[in-house]
C-alpha cells in the first residue's frame, strides 16, 4: 500500500474530519460557558448603578442613613462584581480572536466600530468607578452622587454595543461580498441600524434591571425570614422588587416586539422556538412540551388551534414559515431552542402574575392605610426569594434562544459556525484554562461576597433631625464608618487621651494654653458635625 492510495487518503480525510469536529464542540462550549458565566455579571453592571442612584438620592434628599447604609454595601458588591466581570470579558473578547479567527477576519471591518465603543464606554465606567470608590470622604455628597451618573449610563450604553454586534449577527445588513466570500464593502454604522438591534437592546436592558432586582429581593427576602424584619431589610427588599414588577410587564411588550423582527427577518429560528416543522396556514400556538426531530411533532405539548397564526399576523389565514423550509443541514436544534423558549416565556409569565398580585395586594393596603404597602408574609417573602433565580434563568435561557436558534450560521445566511472556527489544535487545553479560570473567580467571588453578607450595616442608622447631609460620608466624625477600613483602627495609632489619667496621677496638670485659631476652628467643624 502505497500513501497515496485511495484507503490513505481517506482514512487521512476521516481524521482530519474528526478532529475538526472535535474542536468545533471544543470552541462551542468554551464560547457558551465564557459567555454564560460573563453575562450573568454584566447584567449587575447595568443594574447596580441605576439602584445606587436611587438609594443615594434618597440619602440626599432626606438625610436618612438607611438610604446611606444601603448604598455603601451595594457599592462593596458592585466594585467586587464589576472586577470579576472585567477579567472574565476580557478572557472572552480574547475568545473571539482565538477560537473564531475566519470570523474576525472576513467580518471585523462590519463589527469593529461596536466593538470599539464598548471599549471606550468600558473604560468610562471603570474611571468613574474609581471616582464613586475613593470619593466617600473626599467629596461632597452631591458631587459624589453626580459620579454615578457616567457609570451608570457608561454601563448601559457597552451592553447596547455589545448587542447591537449581535443583532447584526442575526441579521447581516450592511456588507457587500464577492461570490467567494470576500468581503468588499462594510458600513460601520450596520451593527446600529441593524433591525434587530432595537428590539434585542430593550430586551436585554429590561432583563438586565430584572436580574439586578430580583437578586437583592432575593437577598433582603431571605434575611427577612430568617427574622431581620427592620427597616434596613425593608428597604432593600422594597427597591429589588419594584424593579422586577415593573419591569415584567414591560418585557412582556419588548418581547412581542422581538418576536415579531425574528419572524420577519429569521422565519427558522421563529419555527424552532415554536416547535413549527410544516409550512401552513392555521399554525397553532404549542405550549411545553419536546420537539422531536423524526417526526417533527411537539410531544407532550398543549396546542392552541390557530393560534400562532393569531399571534404572527392576527390572522388565522396567516402562513407560518416552518422548519421545513431550509435543508436538514440549516435547521437549528428545536429540541433544544423549542424548550429554553419555553423556559424564558414560562419563568416571565410566572414573574409577571407576581407583579400583578403584589400590585393588587398594595393598591388594597394603600385604600386601607396600612404599611408596608408590600405584603411581607412568608409566602410573598418566598415568592422573592425566587424571583432572583428565575429571572437569570430566564435570561440565560433567552440567550440560548438567540445563539442556538440561529444555528449553524455564526453571521445568519453568510457564515457558517463550522466555517469560522479555528483549524489551531490544543483548543482543549485553552477550555480547560478557562474553566479553571472561571471557577477560581467564582470560588473567590463567593468567599468575598459571603463576608461582606454580615446581615446589616454594622450599626444603627439614624434617622436624620436637620435635614439632607452637607459634608462627606461619615457626618459623625466620632463614629468610624465599619465599610471603609481606613477609618478602623489601625496598629500603632493608639489614642493619647488613653494615657491621660495615668500620666495625671504622677504629674500636675498645668494651666491650658489657649488654642490655636485653626485648632478651635477644626474643634467647632468637630462639634457641629457630632451635634447632628
């Protein structure tokens, strides 16, 4: 057998096709578990900031260090958050570069201007941060308060960049290419006119806030039932709640919105999320259930008689484009898309009777003045403890819907996910770094996070007498604040005034020198500040 038989050329071509195969699973799942694990802290960093505005508002506004107390203990958890979430973004943007190189290169051009907005807005969070951080005691409250302005919208504005490239992944406007492939032209402004880009923006912004919220109910809800029934635990129950109720029922709208963009514009995907195998009039509306691809019938499911038909073009008579419709070779897997839809759709249902229940529940106690206007039984106190996991489940199975269903394109029509990853080996060793990776951060984080939960704020809040705050955090300067350490105790600076009455014993007290102008100066800021 000579090696340029037939049987050695095949055989080569086996193995070559198995090991491509097995770096595309590689490169797939190191992408899905990097971006999963670092979007589930990007939402925080859209969401903190648009509460820490709020609480440290209410700070200003009423001189109430509840509000105070709040806001210094989110913003630890954010700083901390926020950093873990910088390393895992950067290990990902390296991700694209490495395991997607065809990708980057055929289509940079078309997706460089969002990528580097991102950047830009990136390093303005992280500036502003620093500012928010170090500012407590070097800033006055206004002008501390004013620093979270350009993070929060900094925040806001990367994730919109960051998914303006993805809606231009499902729908490539924007770019003229020669038969072969070959990119020619590319509009740098597509990603933001793409039209997917809106309805994906609002979708992730509200499912952003809704995470953010659902987490701190969660958190305050469970030290409530373990009996921390104060107004600290109130408050911070109060804000993560109304956020996740008032934002349910506005994505319930977005996601309409959404739903409508990917029928006109990715029928396929629309058919996998439905579970839809035939092309027809008269398409029901089928809810749970396993799409099964050999028969291409939704087992278990509960259909609903023209109702997709309804929903898509409020017409019974209405044709549906199913899977069907393309090659075998160009479906996404619907069992897969079909179900994480079905979670998203059920978990936001399931949030949204919440928002309308507690609604209820409130407008009845305002009618009959009691308060709190939340219900804070133990099981509305429950119901918060969840609204925290099902709203990032959701939000994890949402992305699924978004990725899997556009499958096996990684660009939608142009570029197949085979055709963009790497032909580079040792992918596997470059997965296993990043788990670890990931797991370290994680391991950490939890750590970090579990000592900073102390269940309160270390001390009383008081309820302020004269009015909103005027100079720096603390305004006692007698009472350190427990969450900055350089206002704790630190060895070698022991107090004079310890020694005193030892050292009056042995030596007469002498007459007191009058003290400097600015001594008595400092002395009276000293006393105002403790007077309040």
């Amino acid at each position: 057998m000579v090696l340029g038989s037939p049987a050695i050329t095949e055989a080569a071509a086996r193995i070559a096709e198995s090991q491509a195969a097995g770096s595309l699973a590689l490169a797939r799942g190191q992408t899905a578990f990097s971006l999963a694990f670092h979007i589930c802290f990007a939402v925080f960093g859209v969401g903190i900031p648009w509460l820490l505005l709020y609480t440290e508002g209410r700070w200003l506004r009423t001189g109430d260090e509840t509000w105070l107390a709040l806001t210094k203990k989110w913003s630890r958890a954010f700083a901390v958050l926020f950093a873990v979430g910088a390393v895992s973004g950067t290990v990902l943007s390296f991700e694209f570069g490495l395991l997607w190189p065809a990708f980057m290169a055929r289509y940079g051009g078309a997706l460089g201007l969002s990528f580097t907005l991102e950047g830009f807005a990136f390093f303005a969070e992280a500036i502003f941060l620093g500012m928010y951080l170090y500012g407590w005691k070097r800033l006055s409250p206004r002008a501390h308060w004013l620093t979270l302005w350009p993070i929060a919208i900094a925040g806001t504005l990367s994730t919109l960049f960051i998914i303006t490239a993805n809606a231009w992944m499902n729908v490539p406007d924007g770019v003229v290419e020669t038969a072969d492939g070959r990119v020619i032209a590319a509009e740098p402004l597509a990603p933001l006119r793409s039209p997917s880009a809106p309805p994906q923006v609002a979708h992730m912004l509200l499912a952003a806030l809704m995470c953010t919220g659902g987490v701190v109910a969660g958190i305050y809800a469970v030290g409530m039932l373990r009996g921390r029934r104060d107004t600290y635990h109130l408050r911070g129950l109060r804000v993560g709640l109304v956020v996740v109720l008032v934002c349910a029922p506005l994505q319930l709208v977005v996601g309409d919105w959404a739903g409508r963009v990917v029928g006109a514009r990715q029928p396929v995907k629309l058919a996998a999320m439905e579970g839809l195998h035939d092309t027809r009039d008269h398409a029901p509306l089928t809810i749970g259930g396993l799409y099964d691809p050999k028969t291409g019938e939704v087992r278990y499911g509960i259909d609903i008689p023209d109702g997709l038909s309804l929903l898509e073009g409020f017409d019974p008579d209405h044709v549906v484009t199913g899977l069907d419709a393309v090659p075998a070779d160009e479906r996404p897997n619907a069992t897969i898309v079909h179900l994480a839809f079905d979670t998203m759709v059920g978990l936001g249902t399931a949030l949204i009777a919440l928002s309308a229940l507690v609604g209820g529940v409130a407008l009845r106690r305002r009618r009959r003045g009691r308060r709190p206007l939340l219900p804070t039984g133990r099981p509305w106190l429950l119901a918060a403890v969840a609204s925290g996991p099902a709203s990032v489940l959701a939000m994890l199975a949402g992305w699924e819907v978004t990725e899997g269903g556009r499958q096996p394109w990684i660009v939608q029509g142009r570029m197949r996910v085979a055709d963009a990853v790497t032909t580079t080996g040792g992918i596997g060793w470059i997965f296993g770094g990043t788990l670890a990776l990931y797991l370290g951060l994680a391991a950490a984080l939890v750590l970090i996070l579990r000592r900073m939960a102390t269940g309160g704020p270390g001390y009383e809040p008081r309820t302020p007498t004269e009015g909103p705050p005027t100079e720096p955090y603390p305004p006692d300067p007698d009472r350190p604040d427990p969450d900055c350490p350089e206002d704790s105790e630190r060895p070698g600076d022991e107090d004079p005034a310890a020694e005193a009455p030892a050292v009056a014993a042995v030596v007469p007290a002498a007459p007191a020198a009058p003290a400097a102008p600015a001594v008595q100066a400092g002395q009276a800021a000293r006393n105002n500040g403790a007077g309040r």
